[in-house]
C-alpha cells in the first residue's frame, strides 16, 4: 500500500501466470507541501493478484485522506476474499467498502464533507481477469497490437460528449467528476469488466494526471514489451513530466508472463 512514491518492480506467481508490475507516483511540482492526493495498491495472496489506482478529489480538503482509506479498504477486502467469490465481487466490495469508511469520516469530521477519491482497479486470478472503475483514473490494456481503454470517465465533458456535443466545447467543462468513492449521492454504479486473460498482455493504471498530459497514442507507444515493468513506468511518468504536471500523477503497470 502505497500513498504516492514508487514500488520496486517484483515478480509474482498467481498459479497460471507470473505477474511483474511497478508503480511509479509523484505529486505535481507547484504543491507547496508536496502531499500527494493518489494512492496505489499491489496485493497478491495465493493465486489472487489485485491493482488500485485512488485519486482524491481535486481541490477538496481531505482528498488524500479519502484515497488512503480505499486503498486501506481494498487491501483489507483483497486479504480476506473467499476462493469462491468472483473477482468482479471482490472489487465491488472494495469500493463500497471505501464507499462506507470515507461517509463515516465525513458524519464525525464536517469539514471533510465533500472528500472522495476516484477509484480503479484490476484483479487476476488464474485466467480469469476483472476491472472496474469509478471517476476519471484509467485502465488500458495492450495485447499484441491491440490497445484499448478498459474504463469509463465519469465526468461532464464524458457525458457532453456521449450526447454529441463538439469535443473542444465539452473540453472547456473540464474534468468535473459526477461519480466518486465518498463523494455525491449514495449507490455507486462502477464501469466493470470480466475477460480472459493471455500471457504477452500489458495493463496501465493511471491517474489523470498522466492521462490528460499523454494521448493513447503516446502511451502506446511508450510501451515495449521488452522492457521491464518498472521501466515502462519511468518512461510514461518521465513523458508526462515533460509536458508539465498540472495534477498528481500516478502510473502502475502489469506485464502478464
């Protein structure tokens, strides 16, 4: 569990595949303090391998706080799930679990009563892979030359956008989140997926302080399927830094075996 810096590559055995992931996070250069909002995850227990992605609202007091208690709440869901619970369960439960510890928080401490965080996660098992989100951190996934974004933004330029309206006007209602862990109205509605998993496959985890500085096209092409987890991560973090960090920034990356 990490709330920003960077976690040593490390090679994992999850029964069917091998797993090396690296994380790389850095708070964006302007903050005074340099208190970085993103959190991250990397957890295996047995043959389950699970990744997480927090952001804490921007702007909002207690943003940091927000993302920690998820991370701590997806850890804490991760190290306990039963063999028979889906994958797709088990992320569920991590952010309603984030869900209820960042609104108990908020009922005793008025002042952080508009803290949330974002959410995105992947978790591994066997063959079997699942993803879910909710906010605007991303999943991408590169199999072969195949390249995608798993996830979904919830934000008002997404929503502008699905409606039709012109990509420069819904880029000037900027990144307002409309879902969050802790923040808004009560039930969550995760973005979700469930799909097989190959050896070969590449998976990103981003805050949006990476992706608003990089295109999908750059990210794909920063990735070398020779080159080690953790440098894939010094090389997105080290783009998006020369395009000047307006956020927090947070990148994991899972290679497959």
């Amino acid at each position: 569990m990490n709330n920003g810096e960077r976690s040593v590559a490390d090679l994992r055995d999850i029964k069917s595949h091998i797993i090396e992931y690296a994380a790389l996070s850095e708070a964006k250069p302007e903050k005074s303090m340099r208190v970085n909002q993103d959190s991250h995850l990397e957890f295996q227990k047995d043959n389950l391998f699970v990744a997480v992605v927090a952001d804490g609202v921007g702007g909002e007091l207690g943003g940091e706080i927000a993302s920690q208690l998820t991370i701590a709440a997806s850890k804490e869901v991760a190290d306990r799930a039963p063999k028979t619970q889906s994958l797709q369960e088990i992320l569920t439960e991590m952010m309603e679990t984030g869900d209820t510890d960042i609104r108990d928080i908020q009922k005793r401490n008025p002042q952080y009563k508009n803290m949330g965080t974002t959410f995105v996660g992947m978790a591994i098992r066997g063959n079997e892979f699942a993803c879910a989100n909710v906010g605007d951190s991303r999943i991408y996934r590169k199999r072969g030359q195949t390249w995608g974004c798993l996830s979904e933004d919830h934000t008002v330029e997404a929503e502008l956008l699905k409606k039709g309206v012109q990509p420069e006007k819904a880029a000037k209602e900027g990144h307002v989140i409309t879902k969050a862990v802790g923040y808004g109205s009560k039930g969550l509605k995760p973005c979700e997926h469930q799909l097989p998993i190959k050896s070969g496959e590449i998976f990103l985890l981003t805050s949006d302080g990476i992706h608003t500085r990089l295109t999908d096209q750059e990210l794909f092409d920063l990735i070398n399927e020779q080159n080690s987890a953790e440098t894939i991560a010094q090389k997105i973090l080290a783009a998006a830094k020369a395009k000047e960090l307006f956020d927090d920034a947070t990148v994991v990356v899972v290679k497959v075996k």
